[in-house]
C-alpha cells in the first residue's frame, strides 16, 4: 500500500514540472518569420516620365518595390524573350498569363485592382470611367505633344513617321515641335476645367492614378522652359505634397536628368 501512494504522489508533480518547462522554451524559441518578399518587381529607366509614373504609385500604395535599372538592356535577348516590345515600366508577376506587364496606366490598374487600392482607383464605375478617360486622353492627346515638343530636347527617339524623325530640313522640324508646344494648352485646359472641375485633383481630395500620371508628364516640360498657367504649377505641386517622397524622390531623377540636358546645351 506505502508503494502505491507513492508512485501515485509522484505523477502529478511529474506533470505539473514538465508543463511550465514546456510553456517557458515555447515563449524562448518563437517561430522566425519567413522575409517578405517584394510586392512589384520593376523594370525602369530613372529619366523616364513614363517610368516615374509607376514608381511614384508603388511608393505611394505603400508596395514594396524592388527596383532594376533596365538602362542598356531592354534590347537584350533576355529582356525580349520576356518583353518583345522592350518597353518600361515594366512589372513581373506570376499571377500575369505572361508574367510581365508593361504600359504605366496599366500597370497602376491592375496593381490597384489586385491589392484593393480603391483611394487610387475607385471601384463604382462612374467615378472610375472619368480617371479612365482622363488616362487615355493624356496618353492619347497630351502625351504626343509632350513628346514631340520634348523629345528632341531630351535627346529620346521620334517615333517614325514624326517630322522629327524624318530627313526633313532642321526648318521643318523645328516648326513641327513648335507647333506641339502650342498646342499643349488646350488639352491642358481640359484637364483643368472638366477633369478637375474644382477638384483639388482628378480623384477629388486625394491623387488618383490619373493625377499621379499627369503630374509626371508635367514635368518633362520643364526642358523646354514651358509657361505652364498658374493651376498647373500649384496642382504639381499640391500632388507632391500630398504624397510626399513617394513623389520627390523618382521626381528628382527626372528633374536632375532634366537639368543635366540643359546644362549640356549650354556647352
């Protein structure tokens, strides 16, 4: 009898020091998190209105972007196996049919629509066809005579078929680029008194893809000394305070590469 009292006396003490040990080395030993891997992997050029677009956008989304310079390579074999038509921005993501996406419009929708980011891309359809429309008519109308304006400036490529692309006296070019610097204003305007329409940006209160689009074209024309009308420095400017470095930061690669080209033309 004296030995089974006191086998039975020495389980429960057993348990009751085995559990608190058990608990103690749990809390000492927490599992490591596993490293969190980029949000968006970005093919970019840094002097590129187009690319500052997208890179504006991660930052300001709060995407955690990984950055590659694709400076020299987008006509490289690996490059175009993935990208036949050597574009940038250019984002990979196995979720895509074909892995990568390019076109920053596109790229910002469909960033917006995977991670639910509806403060730049509202989701109720009228409010999403104006920054729709509003994109296309910038890469449609604006865009074009942005870059026949600026272009030859900033030492980028015609597109064929352009005057200043052709083997036309330097006459005619300049009277081409001449009059795409005039005829900036009136898309201008209609950004301004229709887009707009009293808004502080397209998206109403807060920057939309849209604005984020606009305000990086904006500054290109900064190469050619273009007198953008009062609204449009203050609605840069308001879009860059709003999203703070998200915006300074890839604005500056623009604008030192802006100021680069002007200081060579000096030379």
């Amino acid at each position: 009898m004296a030995k089974t009292a006191t086998k039975s006396a020495k389980k429960p003490a057993a348990k009751a020091a085995t559990k608190p040990a058990a608990k103690a080395t749990a809390k000492a030993a927490p599992k490591a998190k596993p490293a969190k891997k980029p949000a968006v992997k970005l093919s970019m050029l840094k002097p590129s209105v187009n690319n500052m677009t997208v890179r504006v956008f991660a930052r300001a989304a709060g995407l955690d972007a990984a950055e590659t310079d694709a400076w020299g390579h987008t006509r490289s074999p690996e490059f175009m196996a993935r990208n036949p038509a050597h574009l940038t921005p250019m984002i990979e993501d196995k979720g895509l049919p074909r892995g990568v996406l390019w076109e920053s419009c596109a790229i910002m929708q469909y960033l917006s629509n995977k991670h639910g980011l509806e403060k730049f891309y509202p989701k109720a359809p009228a409010k999403r066809a104006m920054i729709d429309s509003a994109m296309f008519y910038l890469v449609g109308t604006l865009y074009p005579y942005v870059a026949r304006a600026t272009y030859p400036f900033l030492g980028f490529p015609q597109y064929a078929g352009e005057v200043g692309h052709s083997d036309a006296h330097p006459d005619k070019k300049s009277e081409a680029q001449k009059a795409a610097m005039a005829a900036i204003a009136e898309p201008l305007e209609v950004f301004h008194s229709f887009f707009r329409d009293g808004k502080p940006f397209i998206g109403g209160k807060n920057p939309s893809i849209a604005d984020i689009r606009l305000a990086a074209t904006l500054e290109f024309l900064a190469v050619i000394d273009y007198a953008l009308p009062k609204w449009a420095k203050e609605y840069v400017a308001a879009v860059e305070k709003k999203l703070g470095k998200a915006y300074a930061e890839p604005a500056a690669d623009v604008r030192g590469y802006i100021a680069y080209v002007k200081s060579q033309a000096k030379v």
